[in-house]
C-alpha cells in the first residue's frame, strides 16, 4: 500500500474565502496560511492545554524573525485568527 505524502496548503482554499482574509495585510495573510499548516503536525496550536505556543516557538516553526512576526501576529489577534492564551496563541480559524 501507498502511504499519502503531507500536502502542504490543504486549508489555503478555506482561509483564502474568509471574509477576514482581505482586511489583512500580506504579512499576516502568509501568516495564517503557514500557520494551519504547522497545526496539522503542532496539535497545541489548535487547542493549547496551557502550553500554547508563544512568539517565539511560533518565530521558529515557520522560520521567520519575531520582530517581522510580531506585527502579523498581532494583526491575526485583531481579526479574532489568534487568539491569547497565556503567553502564546491558539489558532482559532483553522
């Protein structure tokens, strides 16, 4: 039997159609379209149980620098994309 190889960018229809998805700067657009991809294999990006993932665990799972992240991030939280939880995110549009 053939395993299936990971598709990468299976949510980007979704997250493309979101009426969020144009008031967003492109920053934060290829944020939240890296980030559904990363929470395929990050389950506590999805749903933290207290350890949700912060700037910097974020910074490095999509191999970006956390001053450029920050600005998208927080452009995601104003668009209720992200929410807080603690000292991370949980990804609330998936």
């Amino acid at each position: 039997m053939k395993s299936r190889r990971a598709r990468f960018g299976v949510h980007a229809r979704a997250v493309m159609s979101d009426r969020r998805w144009l008031l967003l700067p492109l920053s934060a657009r290829s944020a939240w379209l890296q980030l559904t991809d990363v929470a395929d294999v990050m389950p506590e990006l999805r749903a933290p149980s207290g350890d949700a993932p912060d700037l910097v665990v974020l910074a490095r799972a999509l191999a970006a620098d956390t001053d450029e992240l920050k600005p998208a991030l927080d452009a995601l939280v104003l668009r209720e994309v992200l929410a807080p939880v603690g000292r991370g995110f949980r990804l609330k549009a998936y």
